[in-house]
C-alpha cells in the first residue's frame, strides 16, 4: 500500500516472561521492520532464547504483546506459525532419518502433498550443499551439516519471518560462513531474518539493526553505526617497539585521552577513547617524539561493537563467553606474546 | 483442511517416521520381543510346576498377552522423552501441525511393536502347548481387544513420557509402575487367592479383565486347581475390558494433550 507505512515484521511490547523467581525477561520492547535482518546480541541467560521461543509459539508469555506479521502470538498462534521458520539453538534433526526424509517429513507436517514435499526437500538439500549427503542418515552427518539441514528445515515453507537461535554457534569457519552467506540470501528473497548471537562480529556483518540485550531489558538498539558511535566515537591505539617505553607512552597518552587508557602489555599495546581524533593524533605524536618512544603502530580506529558491548554491560559482565575454539575466529591475529602478560598495573607505570 | 483430515494426515507421517527409527534399530524392539518369550518360559516352567503343570501354562498366556502389551507402554514412554530431549518436538510445536499428531502418531507407530510382540509371544505360547479352543472369530476379537489396551496402555506412556523432565527420568517412572499393575493381577495366579485389599484393587485392575477376556475368547480355562474367578469385572470380563480401554483412552489423552501445550522443554 503505498504512502502507508510498512507493518513491522515482529513487534514487541513490554514482554515480561519468569521461570520461577528468575526474570528470563523484564519489559522488553523491540521492533523489526520486514525484508531486514534484526540481530538480538547479549551473553548467555541474558533472555535471547527466551525472546525466540516466545515469538515463535514455543513459550507464552507472562505479561506484554507479541505480533509477527501483524498477528498476535497469545491469539492464533497457528497462524504465525504458517508465517514463521524456526532453526533452533540445538539442531532438531533426526538421525535415524536421511537428510532427505527429514525435510520431506517437515514439509508434509506443513500440509504439502508427497510430490510438492519431495521436490522441495530436494531443491533444499541442493542449496545447501547436501545433495551428496541427502540419502545417508543424518548420524553420520559433520556438526555443519546438521546445522545446515535443520536450517533448510526452518526454509521449507518459505516463511516471511526466519528465526534463527545462535545459528553458528559450535560452527567451524567454514560452516559459519556459509551460513551468513545463506542469510544474505533470505534477505535478497524478501525474507524477514531475526538472529541471535553472542558473536559481535556476527551482528555487525549481518544485521540491519542490533538490539543489546542483557538480564531479560534491551539495554541498547540501533544500527551497528549508531550504537559504536553512541559510545564515544573514535580510539586512539598504539603499539610500542619495546616494552620499557609502555609506562612512558602510557603517560602521554593519558593526556590526549577523554578517559584512563587501558594497557595490554602481551602485545604492548595502549588504547585510549579520543574526542577529535585527528588532532589528539597530532598531540600524540608530537609529544612521543618528544620522549623518544618508539612506536610500532599508531593510528586511530572507530570504536567496535566489543566496545560498545563492554561499556553497556559494565565490562563487569564481561564480553560474551568463547563458546569453543573457533572464537579466536573473532579475536585480533596475535603476532607476539612476550612472557609477560595481562594488563600492566598502576605503580608500574608510575601513574 | 478439516481438522481430523489434518490430525490422520500429521500423525501418519510421523509415524511413518517412527517405524523409520524402529526399522534402523532393531534393538530398540530386542527387549519388547523376548521379555514375553522371558515370561512364557519362567512362568510356565519355574512356577507351572507346582501349579498346574500344561493347564497352568494354558492360563498364563492371557496374562501374559496383557504384561506384553501393558510394558510396551514404555516404549512411548521413552520415545517421546527422546524427542522432547533432542529438541525435535520444539521443531514440530513450530510448525502450523495438529498438537495431538505428535502423541498419536508415536502411539499408533507403537501398536506396531505390540502386534510383533503378540505374534511372538503366540509363537512361543504354541510351542508350549497353548491352544486356541475357541471359535477363530472370537479369537481375532480377543486380538484386536488386547490391542485396544496396547492402544490404551500407550496414552498412559506418552503421557508419564510428558511429565518426564529427562530420557533417565522417563526410563524409571515408564517402567516402575509396570511391575505393580501387572502382578496385582490375575495374569499369573487366581485373584481370590489374595488378601484384602489387593483382591479387591486385582479384581478391578483392567489388567485383569484383559487376562480374562482374553482367555474367554481364545476358549483357556482356569485350571481347577485355582478358585474360580468371581465377581461382576470376572463375569463381564470383554465388556469391561473395553469399556476400561476406551475410558483409559480418553483421559489419558486428554491429559497428554494438555501436558503437550503446557510443555517447554528448556
């Protein structure tokens, strides 16, 4: 309808959901406009899952109102779950079935008649790269590959909302990206994609718009622009070439800073958030050069969505847990690791 | 779609997928085919000795018929704890399906395991000298009787399968309350033997209306070495039997759907 509005793919309002006496959630608001991807971003037990089983019929809700398509959840929920395509947090694949028969099997128990579940079970297993695998039973399958299929089995009805619950957690590279790769196309296909992830870099490739989320309240919601800006802007970062110069670079750059910067001393590297980025460069090397450090690296970088996670959730909570090893996927390459570790103290650099 | 089109359509093609995971592991149905086999062997030989010799043996396959049908209970006791554990029931519960196919799609794929189990348990009980003494189209009532109880025996296993909060916990609560419910019984000695209350909780149990249907309809008497069977639930033993089956039915599956919307499984 032109001129109007488009309806929002979800919408959410005041959801507030206990489990005994802990809060999963506590008033959480959000809205998802259709043909995005929406990434719900915060560590474990912060009320993801919980927000995922309720828009998708799984949980009913204590208090507050879910609509995806303009449907209410509480009020027909079978209409929403012609509507919607769930690939949940534990791949829900049969293993005494072939890849095939558990597509064929989900698109039957959507009403397809045999030759219409066949075909679209085929042309899934096809797109997803499981045409080789699709008559050997799923036990033998690799974790990617489980992960795929009950991905395809979220896709068989081609539903207008997709929700994927940590949809590449325990993936190894490879796998994660050709997931993020299949999202893309959701969306290229109009599709309505919400995720969930505790992987920053995740939200930050793939999502239209992040909402942070932690202890069951949306404690921040914006574009991944928007919320690295709102968390003051720019960093100044530097590298130094020996070690002995760390407590005298520290002290210059304190002075250019607008807060205490942060030392990493394994990788001799200082942080600091700057205001006018270009000209609390200059100062710092004109200053540097005055004490003679030697500098390896210096530059400014805008603020990441590990800063904006950090500062939100007070640092104290700490980043989202590495689920496995393949973590370190999102981690800086590490060039050097002198003996000495973690973060230089006080009296050391003589603050 | 009308409902119950949606409802037979749903739950045939999970059952279709059930018998799938039967047919790849066989296992799973070892222990439903040679516990009878276990049963007919011990009771008739360890027992039937002291109690009747052949006519003994004769009387237990009825209530050995209904503790075959009766344990495989368990079977969708467990199954379902499996789904509900591996997370494939929160993929069918987002899925714009019937609710109740989920349950009846494992109780009917499970009669499947109770029609093998009773063809073994027959065999076994010929080879021993059981016999069908009675006219062949009472005798195939006497079938589809036990497998109505099967049927019914079922509903109870899904829903304890519901109420179950893991696999470990379904194993132990689908199987401790077999042992009871098919001893108190008359499957195996004559209820009038026993003190108060457990007569009177034997002679109502369906279990026993189902030995003794069963034995009316494949024309096996109570030796007479045992006190015959007494009471309105003995007389009418088919009648009750199925009237026990239908009314197990339908509370247990009621109670199992409501178990089945109410259930969130982490």
């Amino acid at each position: 309808m032109p001129g109007r509005h488009r309806e929002p793919a979800v919408l959410i309002e005041g959801l507030r959901k206990s489990f005994g006496s802990k809060k999963a959630l506590d008033g959480v608001d959000l809205e998802m406009a259709a043909g995005q991807v929406f990434a719900l971003l915060g560590p474990n037990g912060a009320g993801k899952t919980t927000t995922v089983r309720i828009i998708t019929t799984l949980l009913r809700p204590d208090a507050g109102r879910v609509f995806v398509a303009g449907v209410d959840v509480s009020a027909d929920p079978d209409a929403v779950r012609r509507s919607i395509g769930l690939s949940g947090q534990y791949a829900a694949v049969d293993d005494k079935l072939t890849g095939f028969e558990n597509l064929y099997l989900v698109a039957k128990l959507y009403g397809m008649r045999r030759k219409e579940a066949a075909a679209t079970a085929r042309e899934l297993l096809e797109r997803f790269h499981l045409d080789d695998a699709a008559d050997r039973l799923t036990g033998t399958y690799s974790g990617g590959m489980r992960r795929r299929l009950d991905l395809a089995g979220a896709l068989v009805a081609t539903p207008a909302v997709v929700v994927l619950d940590e949809p590449t957690t325990g993936l190894d590279p490879q796998s994660r990206l050709d997931t993020w790769d299949v999202v893309g196309e959701l969306v290229n296909d109009g599709a309505t994609v919400l995720l969930t992830t505790q992987y920053l870099e995740e939200a930050d490739q793939l999502a239209d718009r992040i909402a942070v989320i932690d202890h069951g309240r949306v404690i921040a919601e914006g574009t991944s622009d928007e919320l690295k800006s709102s968390t003051g802007g720019e960093r100044l970062e530097l590298v130094t070439a020996d070690e002995r110069d760390l407590a005298t670079a520290h002290r210059v750059l304190s002075t250019v800073g607008t807060a205490p910067p942060s030392v990493d001393r394994r990788a001799r590297r200082i942080e600091v958030p700057v205001r006018d980025g270009q000209y609390a460069l200059a100062a710092a090397v004109g200053k540097l050069n005055a004490e003679r450090v030697r500098v390896l690296d210096l530059g400014l970088r805008r603020a990441t969505l590990d800063d904006v996670f950090l500062a939100l959730t007070g640092g104290s909570a700490g980043a989202p847990e590495p689920v496995d090893s393949e973590q370190t996927m999102v981690l800086p390459p590490v060039t050097h690791w002198p003996e000495h570790s973690g973060v230089l103290d006080r009296q050391e650099v003589g603050a | 779609m009308s409902t119950m089109t949606r409802i037979a359509k749903d739950s045939s093609a999970l059952a279709w997928r059930n018998l799938l995971n039967i047919r790849r592991t066989p296992g799973s149905i070892f222990a439903s085919v040679l516990q009878p086999i276990m049963f007919v062997l011990l009771l008739g030989y360890v027992f039937g000795g002291s109690l009747g010799g052949d006519t003994y043996r004769e009387f237990i396959m009825g209530g050995i018929f209904a503790q075959t049908v009766t344990f495989n209970a368990s079977f969708t006791t467990i199954g379902l704890a499996n789904d509900l554990q591996k997370g494939v029931v929160d993929r069918f519960r987002s899925l714009p399906m019937s609710r109740v196919a989920v349950m009846l799609g494992r109780t009917t794929s499970d009669l499947t395991t109770s029609v093998i189990s009773l063809l073994v348990t027959s065999l076994c009980g010929l080879a021993i000298g059981w016999r069908i003494r009675g006219n062949p189209l009472d005798a195939v009532f006497g079938y589809l009787l036990i497998l109505l109880f099967a049927f019914a025996m079922s509903w109870v296993g899904a829903f304890i399968g519901l109420v179950s909060r893991s696999v470990e916990v379904a194993q132990s609560l689908g199987l401790i309350w077999l042992f009871p419910a098919t001893f108190i019984s008359s499957g195996f000695v004559s209820v009038a033997a026993m003190p108060e209350p457990l007569a009177t909780i034997a002679e109502w149990n369906p279990i026993t209306s189902l030995a003794n249907a069963a034995r009316d309809l494949f024309g096996n008497p109570t030796p007479a070495s045992l006190p015959q069977p007494h009471g309105w639930p003995a007389q009418n033993a088919i009648l009750y039997s199925a009237l026990c089956s239908l009314g197990l039915i339908a509370v247990f599956m009621t109670l199992a759907v409501a178990r089945y919307r109410r259930v969130a499984t982490r």
